[in-house]
C-alpha cells in the first residue's frame, strides 16, 4: 500500500537508547537516515514526539508536581525532542521544521493546519512539538489530533515493540501479535494500543493505526512497502 502522507509518531523513551535519560545521539541518527529514505521516496511525513526521556507530567504529580504544571513541562520536553530531531535531519540534508503548539518563536513556528500542510507539500518534514498545549492530553493524543488535522492517510506508531500483542509480550512470553485487528476488537480485548482519548480519535475519524518497532532499522521503509511487519488497527 502507499501513502501520500504519514503522521509518524515516535516514543520520546525511545530517544534515549541504552541511556536512562536524555538523548542518544545514535538513536536520532538511526531515526533521521529511516525518515530520509522514505521522505526521499516522495511521502510527506508529519511527526509528533513523546517527552518521556526528559519528563513525563502524570509521573512528576504523583511526586507532587502540580499536573498542570508537570504537563506543561511534559510540553516542553517534547518541543526539545522535536528540535533535536530537526537539527538531525537537517545534518542529513532533509528540509525539516518545527511547528509548536505553544508560541514560541524563534524557536519554532507557531503551529496552525494550513501552514503544516503548506511546509509538507513544499517537501519539508513537519514536526509538531508540545503536545496538544493543554495538560491532560497525552501526546498520543496529540498525533491523532495532527494526524486527522494534517489529513495523514495512516498514523504509523514507532515503538519498542513490534506490534499489537494479545498481552504485553515483555511480560507474558505466550502474547501472540496480531497482523492486523479492528478498533472494536481492540477496546473488547482492552489492550493498550494508545491512551483511549487518542484511540477514540482515531476510530471516529478513519485514521487508522499501524504499531511497529522502529528502533529495528529499515522497519520504517518496509512498513511503508506494505511488508507484514507491525499491526494495522483499522474500522474493519
């Protein structure tokens, strides 16, 4: 199957590599040669990044942060791994930019649907940081809503898992994954494909979903070529 237009969404955990916090060099590296090769191959890519290797605000209240306070710094953190995004593929000569949902300018432009489309279309990869801008949205959350903006065809979530299981692989060895499953046998099942705010988004609005590992390189390129790697979450 090919796409004209993706929203990616990678973890912000994913990030920091073997480290336990921060950025891997290695790892945005890795990322920016994958989103290349397919940004060379004519797909417009919009991408929304987690903040889970800075600060994550649901862990900063329950050490008693302010949960609005912690969001916003979860906002932040995201906008930090957005730009160290940008700066690595623009070291691999990719026209990148940085849309934030918070003005902050210079630092990124202030993020609105027609100027996303306008930097996609002129062949740019648009990374949209800070999350929805209002707290108890996850950034999950916050690529379903960009992705419906943007009108991506797909939302493809890279994440350390390769797929959609019928428990958590990492802790139940007999989980089987499925290449594919609906919405409603995601929610009968109750697993945990995304936080349901972003779920429901993407079911009421046709953007379907594809899981997949993206810290295995090349897994972007080969999702995008229609191989059976990963999970489709779709209507039927």
């Amino acid at each position: 199957m090919s796409y004209k237009r993706i929203l990616l969404k990678l973890s912000g955990e994913s990030l920091q590599g073997a480290q336990k916090y921060g950025l891997s060099t290695d790892v945005l590296q890795s990322y920016a040669e994958q989103i290349k090769a397919v940004a060379e191959s004519g797909v417009q890519i919009g991408i929304v990044i987690g903040g889970g290797n800075i600060f994550r605000g649901l862990q900063g209240a329950k050490r008693g942060f302010d949960r609005v306070k912690g969001d916003q710094m979860g906002m932040l953190a995201t906008i930090i791994n957005s730009l160290a995004l940008q700066s690595a593929l623009e070291d691999n000569g990719v026209k990148a930019k940085v849309l934030t949902s918070i003005r902050m300018e210079p630092i990124g432009e202030y993020y609105s649907k027609a100027r996303a489309i306008e930097y996609l279309e002129a062949g740019y990869v648009v990374i949209i940081g800070g999350g929805t801008s209002n707290p108890y949205f996850s950034t999950d959350t916050a690529s379903a809503l960009r992705g419906i903006e943007i009108e991506a065809e797909v939302m493809f979530k890279g994440t350390r898992v390769d797929g959609v299981y019928t428990a958590d692989p990492e802790k139940d060895p007999t989980a089987v994954k499925f290449d594919r499953i609906t919405f409603d046998e995601v929610y009968n099942r109750d697993l945990k494909v995304m936080d349901m705010t972003a779920f429901t988004l993407c079911k009421e609005n046709g953007l379907d979903i594809i899981v997949f590992d993206m810290d295995t390189v090349g897994n972007l390129q080969r999702v995008l070529a229609g191989e059976p790697i990963g999970t489709l979450v779709c209507k039927e």
